[in-house]
C-alpha cells in the first residue's frame, strides 16, 4: 500500500475514492466536506438535517459521486465527539478506517487530514494517521494458497490531503516517520506470526542477517561453541533439550561514534513448550510468540537504522527452542551465567529469565551503558496488568521516566512494577546463588527480580510483554495476531536519547 501526501482541494482529488469526516453532532459543514458536499448539491447536508448520518466514530455511508467530482465514489466517515480528537484516537481511527475502506475494495484513496490536523501538532497528527493505516491494514494470510480463504478487498494507495500549504513539510515528516515506524512493528508481528516450525533460532538469525544487509547494520550469530566459550551456560541450558541449534543474534548500529551503546535485549524463545516442567497442551500453539521481545528488538534496529539517530545501539537477541529431550535441562540442574552466578532451575518453563541473563550479561560485557530487555517473561503478567498496559520495572528512576516519556508519543502503555529488596527473599536458593522461581506470588516480580541481579549497577528496565504479545481481535490500530508491541516505543526512546 503507497502512503502518500498532497496540498489542494479534496474535491479535486482523482483517485477512486474520497474520504471526508464528520463529527457527532456536526450540522454545518466546513473545509473539505463543505467543498465536497458543495459539489454533490448539499446531499451530505442532508444526510445530517434528515438524521442518516450522526458523525459516530466509526460510522461510513458511500455515496456514488455521478461524476460530481473526479472520483468515483465518496465517504462519509464519523469522526465522533471531541474527546477522540487525540493522538491516540487518530491512530485508532486511522486503522478502523483503513481496514473499512479495504472491505469496501476502494482502490486509491484520498482521505482529509484537515480534521486530524486542527488541533493537534502537524507532524504528530500525520504521523499517528500514517500509523493507523499502515498498522490497521496488516495482515498474517501467506499461507492460505486459496484466495477465498484471504480476507477480501485492497486498498492501492492512500494520499492524505493536507488543505494548508504551509503545514505540508510538517505533514510530510510526520507520514515518513509514522512509516517507517509502523512497518517496523510489522516487521516484528511478522517474525512473531510465522509458526515456529518456520521461524527456527535459525530462521530468525538468517531474517537477521539479511535485515542488517539491508539497512546497514552489522549483524553478529554467536553459536553454541562460542557460546560456551563466553561460558553462557545459563542460555545454553535451555537450548539442551533442542535438536534446533541455537544461535545468539547481536545487531549493531552505529550513530554516536566513540559513544557506549544502548543494549535492547529480547527474548527469543521461538518455542516454549515448557521443557521437562512441560506444560499443558491447551493452547500451547501461543508459545510461537514466545520470541517477541527478540523480534521487537530486531525489527526496532529496522528503524533505527532508517531514522539515523545519533547514538549507538546494539540490539541483542538470544534465540533457542525450550523443548524436553534427552539432553534437556531438568529440574534441580545447577548452571552457570556468563557473569559467573551460579542458579538453579526448579522449572525448566521459568526459560525466558535464563536467556536473558546471559543476554544482560553480554550486554554488559559490551559496554552498554543502558539495558532494556523486552521478553514474553510470565503469565502472572495477565493477572496484574491484562492486555492494556506493558508491566515495567527498572532500577533506575530517570530511565523509567525516559520510557514513560517514549511510550506517550507512541501510545503504547507502560505501568511502573515495583522491586522491592524483599521479594527477592523469594528467590534465594538453598544450593545456587538464585534459583529460577519464586513460587506463586508475585510471579512477574520475582522474574524481574532475578534479572536484576544480571543487570548488576546498570541502568536497566524490564519491559514483561507477555500479556500483551497478541491481540484477540482487530481493533484500532491493533490486528488479531501478533501485536510487535513495544517497537514503537523502544524507537522513541532511542530517538530521545539522540536529542540529549
Ligand atoms: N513464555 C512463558 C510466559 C507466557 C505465558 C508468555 C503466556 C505469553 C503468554 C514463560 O516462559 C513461562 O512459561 N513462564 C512461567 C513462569 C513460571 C514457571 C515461574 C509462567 O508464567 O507460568
Ligand atoms: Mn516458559
Ligand atoms: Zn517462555
């Protein structure tokens, strides 16, 4: 689908379709509706004086245009009352509209900016609507080899008509932006859709290797011997029970010269069946997600390295199945992390925090001065926060607060976890310096606990996106499926960090 801006009258526009808002409770129409239901003799007039159309949110008629103007057919589209009229409502709008005017099979579509733009800063509007688009009209459907079995419909093109001349240059930087941002979090829902018998640890390292190729990263694949060499035995024990070899997956991205880099670090369990702790069979087909952080920080080095901030980042992705087998890990096992501590594994399906602890450790053994790691971490996750918020812990105020900051311009919802020192009672272990569970309670806090002790004095948030991994339904900017939650977050916080 092309995304395109343009200046001029609405009424004008020769594409197939023209798309003009309505607010709730609107009865005099300005701007580009007004141009457009000037050209149709008033009609849209009347479908608001004779109550066909109120202005919800969501609400569409389409009207033949009888040659009226160039295009061949309009709609109406309901923006709702004022309190939509935000960022986040724009983006949701955005996507709703997307995915109905694909139904609608509506070929090239020009569509007003002017009511997203009124009230809100240029850039940001334009960028929330590229969003929305380009987000809402994601799809999963490669491998239905029938037609009939894809959703139907296509939208070919989408210019966005800004009325205002003056704005275009914002309107512009804004829709590039919002892009390059959105097919990135595609990028991500991609990796985390495909099943995992076709995203291997090696699958996700060649996707990796061709990502850099293209963007001008560098890319590094650690593999299981020089993973023992660095003596991350704390990963390796998960890869144990795996005929897939694992493969430790390092992007870099250069932009700050002599400066230390900031490390995203994902986990990339491209299977967790639970291992020896094996879990139930009852919707284990989840676990394909299960490499979500590790897609999230792959696909963010996309944009980054499409935005060219000036910072350095390296993008760390520890990628292994987690499955039971012969040689698997079992529970009581001692094993060592790259940094030297010692843990036991009580549950071979507590996974995610041993990956990461090696990933933290590599991270660090880098140089980075900043440590994110992202990871599908627990289930516990779902209880506290459900799907509406991304649970957050850190050690470090300022860098909570920098994430906050990020993920308000992108909409996707953190909430502060707390780390108090006595919940990691929890975690102390009779025989290893930390076993790898805490028991019931406060499951998604123990796990941000043990992880803590690998980020060791630096800087570091945890960001548990289990609960919010895949969305059960379409909505907004949200499609059923993977959700590549929070990509666009951890590219504004790289942006930010570049502004100082
Ligand atoms: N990958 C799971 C967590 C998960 C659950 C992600 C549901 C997405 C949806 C993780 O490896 C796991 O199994 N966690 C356990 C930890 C427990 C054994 C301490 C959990 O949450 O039950
Ligand atoms: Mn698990
Ligand atoms: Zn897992």
């Amino acid at each position: 689908m092309q995304l395109q801006v343009t200046s001029g009258p609405i009424a004008a526009q020769t594409t197939d379709t023209v798309v003009i808002e309505v607010s709730e409770g609107q009865r005099r129409l300005t701007g580009a509706a007004a141009q457009v239901d000037a050209a149709l003799d008033g009609t849209i007039t009347t479908l608001l004086r004779e109550g066909l159309f109120a202005g919800r949110a969501g609400e569409l008629t389409t009207l033949p245009s009888l040659g009226r103007v160039p295009a061949k057919r309009v709609v109406v589209h309901g923006v709702g009352g004022e309190a939509a009229r935000t960022l986040d409502g724009l983006r949701a709008r955005a996507g709703n509209l997307g995915r109905a005017l694909r139904g609608l099979d509506a070929g090239h579509v020009a569509v007003s900016l002017q009511a997203a733009t009124d009230h809100l800063d240029p850039e940001a509007a334009a960028r929330a609507v590229a969003e929305g688009f380009v987000l809402g009209l994601y799809r999963f459907d490669k491998h239905h080899t029938r037609a009939e079995d894809r959703p139907r419909g296509s939208v070919a093109s989408i210019t966005l008509v800004e009325p205002t001349a003056s704005r275009l240059p914002a309107v512009r930087r804004g829709v590039e932006a919002g892009r390059i941002l959105a097919e990135a979090t595609n990028l991500a829902r991609d990796l985390g859709n495909e099943p995992a018998n076709l995203m291997t640890p090696t699958i996700v390292a060649e996707r990796a290797q061709t990502l850099a190729a293209e963007c001008g990263l560098e890319c590094e694949v650690i593999e299981r011997a020089e993973a023992e060499r660095l003596g991350m035995g704390s990963y390796l024990s998960v890869a144990a029970g795996s005929a897939q070899p694992p493969k430790f997956i390092v992007l870099r991205y250069h932009g700050g010269g002599r400066q230390k880099p900031i490390a995203l670090v994902g986990k990339g369990i491209t299977f967790d069946t639970g291992g020896i702790s094996l879990k139930p069979g009852a919707g284990m087909e989840r676990m394909k997600g299960d490499m979500t952080g590790a897609a999230a920080v792959i696909a963010s080095m996309q944009a980054i390295a499409r935005l060219a901030p000036a910072v350095n980042v390296i993008a760390v992705a520890p990628c292994t199945e987690n499955m039971p087998g012969g040689n698997a890990t079992k529970p009581g096992d001692v094993v060592y992390a790259m940094d030297g501590q010692s843990i036991e594994v009580l549950n071979t399906d507590a996974e995610g925090r041993l990956v990461l602890a090696d990933g933290l450790a590599y991270a660090r053994r880098e140089g980075a001065t900043t440590l994110i790691d992202i990871a599908t971490l627990t289930g516990a996750m779902n209880v506290a926060l459900g799907s509406v918020r991304i649970g957050t812990f850190a050690n470090n105020d300022r860098l909570y607060q920098e994430l906050e900051r990020a993920s308000t311009a992108s909409g996707e919802r953190l909430w502060r976890m707390p780390l108090d020192a006595e919940y990691f009672e929890l975690i102390k272990s009779d025989v290893a310096d930390l076993k790898n569970t805490g028991g019931a309670a406060a499951g998604s806090i123990t796990a941000a606990k043990f992880l803590e002790r690998f980020a060791h004095d630096t800087p570091w948030a945890h960001l548990d996106i289990a609960a919010v991994m895949d969305a059960a339904a379409d909505r907004g900017e949200q499609v059923k499926g993977n959700t590549g939650r929070p990509v666009r977050t951890l590219v504004h916080f790289v942006l930010g960090r570049a502004r100082g």
